[in-house]
C-alpha cells in the first residue's frame, strides 16, 4: 500500500511504525475470509482490509478519528485472525492499537460510552473492586429488564456464585517437589483471580509438582492489556512498568528462566512490552528481557515434560483454541498435545479460527456481535459431543460458559488432574465415561 505520510509525520515513532505496516498491505484480500465481524456483518469496513483504509487515511491525514472510523474499529474484537491468514505479513495488532490510542486522543465519545469505558478500565484491573461490582451485580439481575443492552450483557456474564479470594495470589514464593528445574515468576492477573481462582492454584501444583519453584512476585498486578485494548497507553504503559520492574527484581536476585502466564490475553501482552516500550530509553531494555522470558503455561510444561499419573478419567475433551493463543502467540497444537498425552480423548472444534466474541471488554461494550459470536460457537462445540470443554483464556471460558450447560475448563486445570491433581469441582461427582 502506498503511503503519503510527511518527513515531520514520519518522525514520531507510531507513525514510523504504522507506516511500515501500511506499506506492506497489498489489499489481497485474505484477511475478509477469516474475519469474524465480516463474516457476521458482509460491510467492508469491518473487515481488516477495510479498517486498514479507514486507519491509513485517519494517521496520514493527521486529523481527528471520526464517527465513522470509531465505530468500524471499535467493533474489531483484535483476534488477530487476519494475521495468521495475511501472506504479506501485516502487523495489523500494532495498527489497529495505535489507532485506538488516536482515537482515545482524538475523539470525544457520548457520554455513556465515556462512563462505561472509564468504569470499566477502573474496575476490571482492580481485584478488589472488581469482586465488589460482581456482588453488585447479584442486585442488578433483579432489575435486568430495566437495563440497557450493555449493562444486561454485564449483569449476563457476573457469575451466580463467587469463588472465595484465594491466599495463593498474594506475594510468595512455592518451592518445587523434589529437585528444582525451572524458577518462574508467575503472573496471578486480575479478572481471572476473582472470577476463577482455582486456575492459578492448579497452575501452581502443576509446575512445583514437575519440580518448579513458583514466584508470586511483591508489586505484579495486571498486565495492561484491558486498557493497552482501549487505547489508554499511558495506564497501559504504567501497568506494564509496574510488572517489568517486579519480575526483574526477581530475574537480578535469584534468576527466572521464565515468566509463565495462563490466561492468553495476557501473554500476548506481556510478549510484546518489548515493543510497547520500545520509545522509552529508561525501560525498553528490561522491556524487552522480560517479554523474551514470558511463557504460556503450555509452553513451559512442554519444557518441563508432562508426567501423568493416570488417575484422570479418560473423557473426551473440545479443545477451544483462544485467538490469544492461536494467533496473537502462534501457540496450536501444543494445548491439544499436551492434553492427549495427559490420557484424554482431544476433539477439533469446527471453524476454530473464529473468535468466541469474549475479546477482553468487547462482550460488554458490543454484546450483540458478541452474542452472535459465542453462539456460533457454543454450537460447533456442541457438535463435537466431547465431555468437556478446554481453553487456556479466562475471558472465553466465561464467554462460552455463558451460553452452554457442559464443564468449561482452563487446560491447566485438566492436566493438574492428570498428573496427580484434584478432580476439578466443575465436573461434578458423577464420572464421565463417554467413549474415547
């Protein structure tokens, strides 16, 4: 794609960097066949093709976003589908997040959308408050009918019933069963330590069972991925600078080898504070150390090698490929070997490169499209007839929770059980013996 961007444009470092990108576009076309809000929606403009332009010629012409740009963007879950399609290589997550900090510069929304947005990049980050909005939530689904779309798919989601705070997520250090192999830091999130703690707690008999030292490190918190996705890069950056500073505490007093993350969206973060920080001489270094260390927890038991003890149930489990994981980390087969080798029976979901519609926040600022997206989902999961469902992302276990009756479950929760773990509490007490 040819650009036009002037000597003084090009000089700040996300023009410089977004016109690389632009320029490798070569309008093919491929991205369209994989997008889910194209496919939902057949309008150019919410394809990655479309929104390239409608981003091109809001950067280059150095104006203000539009109505128009704002809504087409905005409705892009950032799956990053089209970049594992793109034969040209196109960055697009590094356009597309450079042009919601645009936006968040440019553009002033209505107010509603301005409250939520702000409630949101408040809350969500914030243990704390976010357990105390879900019990708000018990209230608000007594008078759901009387609320707008976006406040019912908020109330939707808020589980019924809300696990108790865990000890494990506060700092501390899990020595490793035996001989110590590996030493990470492991990242305890936000969202997921409130909605589930029990995955972080199956992460850490994962590891130390297969002889790892665990580290909860003094002062990590959210990765910054929620507010990095709306376009507040400053409170994105702080986040990330909080969490750099904390594991390389830990990586200049007794050494990581890695930094293991189990929630996707996380990681697909965490692996590019590189680049986030990359104009910022006082920490771009460190940035881009510590996003060479982080490591999805798949990634770091296929180091480790996976030894099951066969006392798991031999079910049959759908294995639901976060767009996190399968796009943004080019992780894909590995969940699904891991978990065979752990003795269960992995069954394809069809159409696995399509977003379940959880993105984050895009279940609660575009429930419609969400919807859609998570019942197209939910069915072509149903036609698998597995026991169980597998996914290594919190935002999609609530997502596809949310519309089906089966077990839900991170894939760390499945191979804890299958290395001598506990029977994960969502299976219930009756046993699976559906055929393998």
């Amino acid at each position: 794609m040819q650009t036009s961007f002037t000597l003084a444009q090009l000089a700040d470092p996300g023009i410089a960097a977004s016109n690389e990108i632009l320029r490798k576009c070569v309008h093919c076309g491929f991205c369209t066949a994989t997008c889910p809000t194209y496919v939902l929606l057949g309008d150019e403009r919410d394809s990655p093709r479309g929104r390239i332009y409608l981003i091109k010629q809001m950067l280059e012409g150095g104006h203000d976003a539009t109505e128009e740009t704002v809504r087409h963007v905005d409705r892009c879950l950032s799956c990053l589908s089209c970049m594992t399609t793109c034969p040209s290589s196109v960055h697009y997550m590094h356009l597309v997040d450079h042009a919601r900090a645009h936006i968040e510069e440019t553009y002033q929304r209505p107010l509603m959308d301005r409250l939520l947005r702000t409630v949101l990049a408040r809350v969500l980050p914030n243990p704390g408050l976010f357990r105390f909005s879900l019990r708000l939530a018990r209230i608000g689904r007594l008078f759901r009918f009387l609320l707008p779309a976006r406040l019912k798919a908020m109330v939707a989601l808020a589980p019924r019933h809300l696990p108790p705070a865990s000890d494990l997520d506060r700092p501390q250090v899990f020595r490793a069963e035996g001989e110590r192999r590996m030493r990470v830091a492991m990242l305890t999130g936000c969202a997921q330590r409130v909605l589930d703690p029990e995955i972080n707690a199956a992460t850490i008999r994962l590891l130390t069972r297969h002889g790892c030292e665990v580290v909860v490190a003094e002062s990590a918190g959210c990765c910054g991925a929620l507010t990095h996705h709306m376009g507040r890069e400053a409170d994105a950056h702080a986040r990330a600078k909080a969490n750099i500073a904390a594991w390389y505490r830990e990586l200049e007093s007794e050494g990581l080898d890695a930094v293991v993350i189990n929630a996707s969206g996380c990681g697909t973060t965490v692996k590019d504070y590189g680049f986030m920080l990359r104009s910022d001489p006082a920490w771009a270094d460190r940035a881009a150390k510590i996003g060479a260390l982080a490591k999805d927890i798949t990634e770091v038991m296929r180091d480790l090698g996976l030894r099951p003890s066969g006392n798991a149930e031999p079910i049959s489990v759908a294995y639901h490929s976060a767009c996190s994981l399968q796009h943004g980390q080019k992780i894909t087969a590995l969940p699904k070997q891991l978990l065979a080798e752990a003795g269960f029976a992995v069954r394809d979901v069809p159409e696995a490169h399509l977003c379940c519609g959880s993105a984050g926040t895009y279940n609660l600022l575009q429930p419609e499209l969400s919807a859609q997206l998570r019942d197209r989902k939910v069915a072509n999961i149903v036609s698998t007839h597995a026991d169980v469902v597998a996914a290594g992302n919190i935002g999609c276990l609530i997502q596809i929770g949310s519309g089906m009756d089966k077990p839900v479950l991170h894939t760390v929760q499945l191979l804890d059980w299958a290395t001598g773990g506990p029977r994960p509490a969502a299976l219930g007490a009756k046993a699976l013996a559906a055929p393998v």
